[in-house]
C-alpha cells in the first residue's frame, strides 16, 4: 500500500514495484487520514508511508495504524536528513526507513525485506546511528515524548493551536499544554524559537 500527498510519485513507485514479480500495490491514499481508513480493509503485507504531508503527517498515521494492528509492516520514506526522526520512528514501530533520493533498487529490496518480517535502515543511517557519538547526542529535542515530538513538529512548521488540535484530535486546551512543556524542555520563549530549533536539527523537510 502507497501512502504519499503527490500522485505523480504515487504512480511513479506504482510502476517500479509493478514491473518486480511478485509486487503488488493492493492500495493507495493521499493522506494520513485516508491511509488510516484504507489500512483495514487493504491489509497490505507492507505499507510505503511518506513522513511529511498535509494534515495528520506520517507520524501520526504510524501510530494510529499500529495502535489498530501492531503487526503493520511500515516502510517510512522522507526527504529528512536528520537522524532523530528514523530514531524516534523506527522507537515507535516503523520497521524500516529509506532516505527519497535511495536507488529504486534500494526501494525495492526494502520492502521484498520488511514482507519477510525483517526490518531495513538506509545504510547511511545506520552507519550514523551506531556511531557512539550519535548515540548520546544529548540533544534537548530527545526530553520530548513522541507526542510532544509531534506536536513540535507541527508548532514549527507553522501550525496554529487550533489547527494542531483538529488534525490530532486533540482538545486546544490539550495542545497547549504540549506547547507549554515543549517550550520549557526546549528553553524556548515562542513558536518563532521552535522554528529555529527545528531549522537546527535539520527537522523541515526542504
């Protein structure tokens, strides 16, 4: 199943994965919300989910998804080059990651790898995340909880309180109390700071 806001690259990863037998897409959903509906009737052996998209966010979808079957096979693709959202992603459920500019070949072996129950990290990452240095990186951003960490995310790349809010399905008075307590472990005054920590971290997708 294909899950990513732009169809062209919908259709793009439809006929790679096509053209390799035994590859199938049993389904495809623009949107976070409609991948979360779709996913129970598709049951798909493997999920191709973007991480950055309008509304709900592949974050969000991940852990809605699992929470209905926490045996979900969820291959994460993102044009991120941090190494905190594979971390954050992969502590959460995901059993794979893949960089958007991988090989098509890459693409593929990762997914015919998570079908056999397996999970894959771009090797790059990999590489980086074993590295011990990365390991304790002491970065303030790792005092979030994944709910907090998402409610950053969203702080950051514009979002309003309200607007957070309806997209995850929280109360307003929820959501502030995320950003109360965002803005304390992050030592930070207003959203416009959240936005240069994020800028930082290399946590807005280019």
């Amino acid at each position: 199943m294909l899950v990513d806001d732009h169809e062209v690259v919908r259709m793009g990863f439809r006929l790679l994965l096509e053209g390799h037998p035994g590859l199938q897409v049993c389904a495809e959903a623009e949107s976070g919300e409609q991948a979360c509906r779709l996913y129970p009737q598709a049951r798909p052996d493997v999920l191709v989910l973007d991480l950055s998209m309008g509304g709900m966010g592949g974050m969000e979808a991940l852990g809605r998804i699992l929470a209905h079957d926490p045996s979900a096979r969820i291959l994460v693709l993102s044009a991120f080059e941090d190494l905190m959202h594979p971390r954050r992603l992969m502590r959460a459920g995901a059993r794979g990651y893949l960089s958007k500019r991988c090989a098509a070949q890459e693409l593929i072996t990762a997914i015919l790898q998570i079908a056999r129950g397996e999970t894959y990290l771009d090797p790059l990452l990999q590489q980086a995340l074993e590295n011990p240095q990365e390991a304790g990186t002491g970065n303030p951003l790792d005092l979030l909880s994944e709910r907090e960490f998402e409610v950053f995310m969203q702080l950051a790349a514009g979002g309003t309180v309200n607007d957070i809010a309806e997209t995850l399905f929280l109360s307003p008075r929820t959501v502030g109390t995320h950003l109360y307590n965002i803005k304390q472990k992050l030592d930070a005054k207003n959203q416009a700071e959240l936005t240069l920590i994020a800028l930082r971290n290399q946590l807005l997708a280019p």
